[in-house]
C-alpha cells in the first residue's frame, strides 16, 4: 500500500517502427511529459535500450527519479505478454526474439510489461477512454492495419501464446477470391477495412465505374484513406459510397464477432474513425442487420475519446498500473 | 473449508427438451446415480421443480440426505450463467423467462448455478475430460445444432450479457446465399456443420451428382448423419466427401476462431464426432491450411474423451464446484 502511495507514475511506451514515443503518466491518466527517439537509429536493441534510458533522464528528474516510477509499460509490434519478448516484428529493425521487457527492466529497475500496439490501445481505452467500467467490449484499430484487443470478463484476452486477439486476419472473404493479404492469405478483414483497404476500394471502384468523382483528379496510386474523407465531406458520391461498402463490411464482421464473446460495446480508433458518420453509420447498421437476435441494440459502437497522438502512449502505460 | 469437506457432492442436470437428467457427482467426476424426469411433462415450472426434489430423494438419501451436497449446476437451452434465468428458449415448454436457479435454490437450499449446454460440455472437460488443466481452449459441440463454449484464461466466457459463445452462429458465407439458419439469419456455420447440416449436404450433393452412391437406396428427406457414416465406413465416396467437406468448412472456421484466443485446443463433442477421422483429417487438414502462420501447429484438435451420455450431466455438474 504504502509502494503505490509513493510510486504516483508509471511509463508509457509506444515502439513504432519509425519513432518511440515514451510518456510519463499520472494515475489520471495526465501525461507528465514526453520523450521521443528514433526506432530505427539503433540496429542493436541493447543500444536502444540505452538510448531511451539517457533520453528519459530529464523527465525522470522533473517527477523525482525513477523511484517515483511504478513501472513501464510497451506497446510494440508482435509484444508478447506472456513472455515480454517482441517476436518476429516484421516493422521493426530488429529480427527474431527481442527480450524487451528483460532488458529494460535490467536498465531502469522497474517492471515492464509488454503487449501489443492494438492491447494497449484496449489497455487505454478500459483505464483512461470510453471502455471504463466496461468488462467486455474489443477494441478495433483501423491504420495501416486492422487490429483488436478484446477485453472478456475485464482482462485483455492473450490467449494460450500471448497473440490472440488478431480479428483483423479473420477471413471474410473464403472464396478464395479475397484480397491479397500482408499475411499471405487471402480475404482477410483488414485488407478491407484498414486505411490502406480503403484506398484499394477507391482504386477499384474509379476502375470499376464510370461516374464522375472528385477522386479521378487523383493519381490512383495515390490516393489515401484521407483523400477520400475530404471529397466525402464535398458530397462526393464515389467517397461515400467507398465508405458505406467499408463501414458495412466492418459492422458486419463486428456481428461475427458478437458471437465471441457478446460485448458491451465496440470501441474504434485510428485514422480511419476520423470519417466519423460516414464509416459508423454504415458500421452501425450493418452490425444491427447482421447480429443473433439476441444481441440486438444491445452492443454501442463506439469511437475512442482519447487523443489520437496520446492514446498509444496512454494505453501502454495502463499496464504499468496492473 | 470445514463445509467444502462436510460436502463430497454436487448435482448435475441436463435438461433437454424432452427429458431432465440429475447425476450426484463426486469430485472426481465419478456419478454416483443418475435420476430422469420428462421435461415436457410439467408445462408449470413449479410442478417441475417440485417432481426434481421428489424424484431425487431416494438419491440423495443414498449419499446422506442434501447436507451432503454443495450445490446443483444446471445446463438448460438459453440457460444465463449471470441471471439463472432461462431465457425464451425454443425447445423447452416453458416461455419467456424462467427464474430457473432461484427456484432450485429456493427448493434444495443449495446454491444453484446456470449456463447452457455448450458451456456446460466446456465446464465438463475443463473439470474432468480432455482440457483438464488447460486455460484457453474453444469446445464446439456438434448435434442438431452447433454449441460453442469459450475458455479464456481458465474461465467460460459468458461475455455482458451471459450470452456470448455462440460460434455455431458464426456466418461463414455472407454471399447471401447461404443457407437459411433457425435463427432467421442466412449462412451460419450451424447450417452446415450440424448433424442436420450434413444431412442437408447429403441431399444436395445426391441432387447434383450423377455417381452412385449408397445413400441413394435411401429416402433422400430421412438421411441421417450416421447413415452418411455407416456409407463412410463401406468406403462410399459420396459420403467420405460429405464429411469432407463438412469438416473442411470447420476447420476454416476454426482457423478463423483461433484470431480470437488463440487456444491451445479445440474439443469437439457429440453425435458428429463418431465419425472419428472422416471428419477430424479434414478439420485438421483445414485448419492448420487456413490458420495464420503465427498460429501453425500449435492448437490440439481433440474429440471429448467423456461418455456420451454422461457428459452433459457432468458438465452441468461441474458448475457446482466454482
């Protein structure tokens, strides 16, 4: 009792593939200050480690030291919780097994826990966003990729090897047919419903069709999710049908994913929410006309309230309060 | 503790639609005497109650009276683990919503706990079959219907509503035309993977294959899943592609559910699982073809090591340790 009373801070670590965001966070969920390097300058994770614990020097003065830390938590790429080893990350510079938490809790003598990018936006959600409170609810993250963190009974779901919860590798399409994935399968829900997937919409519906669009003055290989949102916002009739089709195949998947564990609520994040109705409106319907009788209007589909900037950091530091 | 050692004993019941049956189960899963009502025969739930207690005395005497018992866990269709309700369930006399554990309590004095059947299959071999020891694990049941029931981190996943774990109603064609489900939805994994599914898949592939089979001395609208088995085991071709097939589509299925808890095991139970490896090869075949690269080789595809007709009692039964 008396730890926690002296221990007011945990840290928040959000291991992009480009850069490392490091946030100091109160219990409120107030972040003290910030502390970025660069990922991919240190090919050696142990210099990594090194270079962060140097960079966070300053903020860990300005609230007192490191005795004042509780612990820090990691949100990376392929984290794995069970071992806090970051395992075959495709994005990140280093190959193979990373003993991440390992090696920084030899550096800064706090624990670390580590979990993965869409967990700890869960993480976040369920101790600082829209999911406090709630027991049983997923987390969608729509960026490059489609990711999730489910939350049964008020615990993130890490399954029997530390990397369930990867919703975004369902397969909606099984005909065989589907879209080519990252994954090397095909049909998968992200190559669908993440920004990318919606720029591959954009590009076959200009192919496919012949009405006029604010999109056409784009070059094709171009076009971002964003792009789209933009001519949406003109009443462009193209963009909103492009995000009626993607909104609808998500509120449909969300449906099958009912059938898991019967959430509360469905809560998205990532650049894609930033279409607000556009995307959830169709989400919304879908996920009503598709669900088991038995579920419907029960589930809220939801945005996250946390600040997109903040909300990774947010949410990896919410493992240090475990 | 003096009062867990006082109490050697727990109650299970599987109440079908057609019959109730009340096993007095020991610790390790040894039932002592089994006792059957009719369900259908008391259309007042209070008149059923009343000819349980009745009907179970002479049992309960032989293990020295109710003192001996610490609780009776129950498996109902619609059955809700956080109510004790039984909630419009199709196949069962009684409407609407049923106070199910509250009268049982009220009638024994002892706690009364609970869920559905498939929950219960999972309670079963978590506490006495195949998963012993395991904490995540999916069991699928396989009968008229499709049951499933979820194990994360050592407990059933009952979801915000008491009513999650429903993959049997997981839609695996959204071509929108699928097969049309009980459930008034079209394409659910039930529709094909059923005991009934196979029948219906038996019957269209008769109707739109020429070859022979010996399936087709029989009456195509009374074909069983065990007259495909029985066609299976002479080395019919028809059938074996029959069950082929249908385990093909579960094992993708499976692939697909592994996204959510990565679970160690999937246990298959009930009338399907006769088949042995005429639909087990192909639902491991499936699954391991399908899963993500991450989840190759690492989930056990098992059939329920408990007695058919035992399992469902000892399931419920289970519930009665917690």
């Amino acid at each position: 009792m008396e730890t926690e009373i002296e221990k007011p801070y945990v840290i928040g670590l959000d291991m992009g593939g480009t850069n490392s965001v490091f946030g100091i966070v109160d219990q409120r969920g107030t972040i003290k200050s910030q502390t970025v390097i660069s990922t991919r300058a240190y090919p050696d994770f142990d210099d990594y480690v090194k270079a962060s614990v140097e960079a966070l020097q300053p903020a860990l003065d300005s609230i007192g030291g490191i005795e004042n830390v509780r612990a820090i938590g990691i949100g990376a790429p392929n984290g794995n919780y069970y071992t806090g080893n970051i395992e075959n990350a495709a994005n990140l510079v280093w190959r193979g097994i990373v003993p991440c938490a390992q090696k920084f809790e030899e550096a800064l003598g706090i624990p670390c826990r580590v979990t993965n990018d869409a967990n700890a936006a869960a993480m976040g959600e369920m101790t600082y966003g829209v999911a406090r409170g709630m027991k049983n609810f997923i987390m969608i993250t729509l960026g490059t990729g489609v990711g999730s963190g489910i939350v049964c009974d008020g615990k993130i779901v890490y399954g029997s090897d530390g990397f369930a919860g990867e919703l975004g590798h369902l397969v909606i399409d099984h005909s065989g047919n589907g879209r080519s994935c990252g994954c090397g399968r095909k049909g998968c829900l992200e190559t669908y419903t993440s920004a990318t997937g919606v720029a591959r919409t954009a590009r076959e519906m200009l192919a496919n069709r012949s009405e006029d669009s604010l999109l056409r003055s784009l070059d094709p290989e171009k076009i971002t999710s964003f792009d789209v949102f933009q001519a949406a916002e003109k009443g462009d009739k193209i963009a909103l049908e492009i995000f009626n089709f993607t909104g609808r195949l998500l509120g449909t998947a969300c449906a099958d994913f009912a059938t898991f564990n019967s959430p509360e609520a469905f809560v998205f994040f990532g650049g894609l929410t930033k279409a607000g109705d556009y995307i959830m409106n169709p989400i919304r319907e879908a996920y009503e006309e598709n669900c088991l009788s038995m579920y419907k209007g029960k589930a809220k589909l939801l945005i996250s309230a946390l600040n997109g900037s903040e909300a990774a950091v947010l949410g990896a530091s919410a493992l240090g309060w475990e």
